[in-house]
C-alpha cells in the first residue's frame, strides 16, 4: 500500500505552487475574450494566388479601416480574423436574391480589398455578434460555472451524508476543481499573450466538461474511502485514504491516458476551430487526475488530522494545543 497521506504536503505544496503560478499569469496578462464575449465579427480567410504574411495582412486591414483587427494563423496560407461588428446588408437590399444569398455589405468590401491587394481568396465563413448577445452569454457562462461548483458541492455533501462530517467531502472536490479550473484559466491567459489565443464559447464547454471529468475522478475515490471506513470503522483514516488510493490509481490513470490519447489524436486531425476545445480537455484531464490524487483526498487527510489548524496556531504564535478562548 503507498503511502500517499504522509506526504500529502509535498502534493499541497505543488498544488499551491501551480495554483499560484496560474493565477498571477491570469492577473497580469488576463484572458483574450473572443467576439461571443466582446461583440465583433470573425471569418476565415484562405489566400489561394500567393502566399501571404500575417504583417501584409495586418498592414493591409489598417490601410482598409480596420487597425484593431485580430490575426491569427490557422494553417496554410489561412488566417482567422477578428474584427469589430461589421454591419451586413439588411433584409431589402437589392443585393439579396434568396435565403441562400452571400452576406453582403461590409464584410464583401473588405473582400474585395483584400483581394484586389492579395489575389484570389476563398471566404470559408463569417459570423458576427452584438454586444447585447456577448454581454448576455458571458453572464450565462459565469452562471454556469458557478452553479456547476455550488451543486457539486450540495450533491457530494447529500451523498456522503452517512459519514461524519461530510462537508468536508463536498468542500475538497470544489477546492479540487477550482484548482483544475484556474490552471487552465492561468495557461490560456499565457497563451493569450504569446500567441493571440482567445476564449470563446467553446471555452466554457470544455471547461464544464473538465469540472465534470475532475469530480467523476475524485468520487471515485471518495466513494473508495466511504466503502474502507464502512467495512472497518475503526481504520484510521490516512490508512483507509491510502488503502482507497492505491486501489483506485490503475483506474484512474488509465482512464485518463485513454482520454488523453483521444484527445491527442483529435489534436493532430482536427481543424483549427476545435483546438481550443481539445487544449483544454489536454490540460483538464491530467490536472483532473491529479487533483483527485494530491489534493481532494490530501485535503480530507489534513482537515482530519487539524493540520492547517495547527499550522494557523503557530503562525500565531500560540503554543501546540492550546486552544482559543471562545468569545
């Protein structure tokens, strides 16, 4: 049986480590919202006469109007560009002959533009949203999360409720998923600076699907543990942590190594749209496992034995069990 309780602070520490490390990147650089979040218009654009460079290209939005737009490579000769809400024909134009008619209006000049300067291109999509729809689903999205972690929490608490206190389960996984969450949060904030990487909706679906990975993985375990202290009550419980942990670590990372070879292969064969979504599930699986391991449990561990308790005390100052006079 591994030991992995006694040294549960050497798991913390790192968790700490990572967990501050992400969050002082998402302070400094913060996230790159995409247009779902801050409004504009967004299309892929596939020069097929000459090769062009991401600066002609920047340089020559400028030169169209259009100096805040956003590029980013999506492959050969590809790019996906970001702008402000471009204004569209509106449903009298003349120029609209059909429900399967090309948008025209702005994005059509900025067309033309491009390719009068560049040569042939192909258009592969155009999509726009106002700032009442991005305000709107950045609300909804916050919402989800929040929800999500409130009712991770209510449901572990019910369903470890024959154990005695069983907040403290409820409360580990949520400690363990906040963590998970702000590792990606804190990595895309990074990729955001060095490489223009935004969220998007596709974001926040990863990131749910992530939590929901993460907490499988640490009921997992949980539940392990509920079965060891049922079977002998009298088992302390790092040895019942242990015990729990070393019967559940096969599955879990060979469950994760699965996901993750899926997830790679989708990396390598997949378009440009969905890599955000699989960079998330990447990172979120291996930080899931992980958590469920060095944190969720080391956490149960450390509030059973009064360790952060004790470590307040003597920071405190006050001597190793003294206790605080109440109020």
């Amino acid at each position: 049986m591994l030991d992995f309780a006694g040294k549960r602070w050497w798991y913390l520490s790192v968790s700490l480590a990572l967990f501050v490390v992400a969050v002082a990147s998402l302070a400094i650089f913060q996230l790159k919202a995409g247009i779902e979040f801050t409004s504009g218009s967004s299309f892929t654009i596939e020069f097929t006469e000459k090769p062009v460079q991401q600066g002609e290209l920047r340089s020559a939005m400028g030169d169209l109007g259009h100096s805040e737009a956003r590029i980013q490579g999506a492959g050969q000769n590809t790019y996906i560009i970001r702008t402000r809400e471009l204004q569209v024909a509106s449903a009298g134009d003349s120029t609209v002959t059909g429900p399967s008619a090309p948008v025209q209006g702005e994005i059509d000049q900025l067309e033309a533009g491009l390719r009068e300067r560049f040569g042939a291109l192909t258009r592969r999509d155009f999509s726009t949203v106002s700032s009442t729809v991005s305000s709107e689903i950045a609300r909804n999205a916050t919402l989800a999360v929040i929800a999500a972690s409130v009712f991770i929490l209510l449901y572990i608490w019910w369903a470890f409720r024959h154990l005695p206190r069983p907040y403290r389960y409820g409360t580990a996984a949520v400690i363990a998923v906040l963590h998970d969450a702000f590792i990606i949060l804190g990595l895309f904030a990074l990729l955001g600076e060095i490489r223009g990487t935004e969220v998007d909706t596709g974001f926040i679906t990863a990131l749910l699907t992530v939590i929901g990975f993460s907490v499988h993985d640490t009921i997992v375990v949980f539940d392990r543990i509920r079965e060891n202290i049922s079977h002998d009550p009298y088992i302390p419980f790092e040895e019942a942590v242990n015990a729990s942990m070393t019967e559940t670590l096969a599955r879990s990372i060979n469950t994760s190594f699965v996901v993750v070879l899926t997830v790679i292969a989708m990396l390598l064969i997949g378009g440009v749209t969905i890599r955000n979504f699989l960079i998330v599930l990447l990172v979120g699986v291996a930080a899931g496992t992980y958590s469920s391991i060095g944190i969720a449990s080391q956490l149960l561990v450390a509030w059973e034995r009064d360790d952060i308790g004790r470590w307040f005390r003597r920071m405190r100052g006050r001597p190793e069990g003294q206790v605080a006079e109440p109020a």
